[in-house]
C-alpha cells in the first residue's frame, strides 16, 4: 500500500531546561548535560491524507539522561482533546513516528514512549509571545530576555537552515515552564523557550 500524504504547518513552542539559546541548537551538549523539555505544534492549516487536521494542536515532551542524540528517553505525547477519531488516529500515527517527519527521529531516542493524553488546548498570542496550557499536564507561558545591565528587554532570533524542528525561532525565557505526567515531570521555569513556523511534508 502506498504511503499516506500529509502536510502540518503553523506554529511550534519550545522549551526546555537549558540556558537560554541551548546549545543543542549548534550541536553543543545540553547546559546540565541532560535534556528535559518538547515542543507543542500548533496547527493552523493540516491533513492526513483526507482527515482534516486544521487548527488542533499536539505536543511532545520528554526526559533524556543525556543529550537527545544519545537515547534513552522517557517521554509522553499530547493530543487537543477537541480532535475526533480519524484526527486521533492519524495524531498518534505521526507522534509515534510511523509516517516520518521529526517524530521519527525523536523516536528513535526514546526507550518509552507513553500516552497520547488528551488534553484540553489553549494557545494564546496576545501579547506577541505564545502562552501554552494543556489542560492540568503542561504550561508554556513565555518572557523576553532581560539584559541583566541595562535592563532592556533583547529580541534575540536563531536561524537553522538544517533545522529539524523549525529553520527560524525567536529566542526567548520561560516564565513558566511545567509538565506533570506520571512518567515526564519537571519544572524549569526560568530557562530556554523559543517558537518560531513549522512547516512538514511526509512521507
């Protein structure tokens, strides 16, 4: 049978405990020397073959020993509970890396790999830095980098022609940074965020 098309494009929230930037972006090893953190990919326009995939959101997040790229992750899938079955179906396809795309690869790194959880979804723009909450499991809300002698705000951006995740993304600080999973929990609130446009053809 020939492979199903897909296609996600919209924006995707990133966080983790690293130093701001982190370093794994330049292929550096992670601040703490492990990697705890994911990504929420909000989707503006999607399908799955015909299994319409606009304006859901999922996410991912996980706990690494070590730098991503050396496995043994633990990690835990979210899926915006507004989605119905076909749209739940084809989300657990792609977070478990069965139909390519950067799930994949990530999944080559986990030893476990749990849920999805259904959650309920907010996304929130308002104030030209995204805010993140699903349901009671995870929160995103993000703050500009403060230059600790001036005190002004810094705008700083990253490009990565090679990017897996996204080619472009603002840099950023968490305010709040938490996931409460039995099986991925931490909160490094105060460290790396980052969000930028996403945009995935598979197969």
């Amino acid at each position: 049978m020939d492979a199903v098309k897909w296609m996600l494009k919209g924006q995707v929230v990133i966080a983790c405990n690293c130093d701001y930037g982190c370093p794994c972006n330049v292929n550096g090893r992670p601040t703490t020397g492990k990697c705890e953190g994911g990504w929420t990919w909000a989707i503006e326009k999607g399908a799955y073959g015909d299994v319409p995939l606009d304006g859901l959101t999922i996410g991912q997040y996980a706990n690494w020993p070590a730098a991503i790229h050396e496995g043994n992750g633990v990690a835990v899938s979210f899926i915006d509970e507004r989605a119905d079955k076909p749209q739940r179906q084809a989300f657990e396809t792609l977070l478990d890396g069965k139909a390519g795309g950067p799930w994949a690869i990530f999944r080559n790194t986990y030893r476990e790999l749990h849920g999805p959880r259904f959650v309920r979804y907010e996304v929130l723009d308002d104030t030209k830095l995204p805010r993140v909450v699903g349901g009671d499991s995870l929160e995103v809300e993000m703050s500009y980098i403060v230059n600790p002698v001036t005190g002004e705000t810094i705008h700083p951006r990253i490009v990565l022609p090679e990017g897996l995740i996204v080619k472009e993304a603002a840099l950023t600080a968490t305010r709040r940074f938490h996931v409460k999973d039995e099986h991925v929990k931490y909160d490094h609130s105060g460290r790396y965020g980052a969000s930028g446009f996403f945009q995935y053809f598979g197969p």
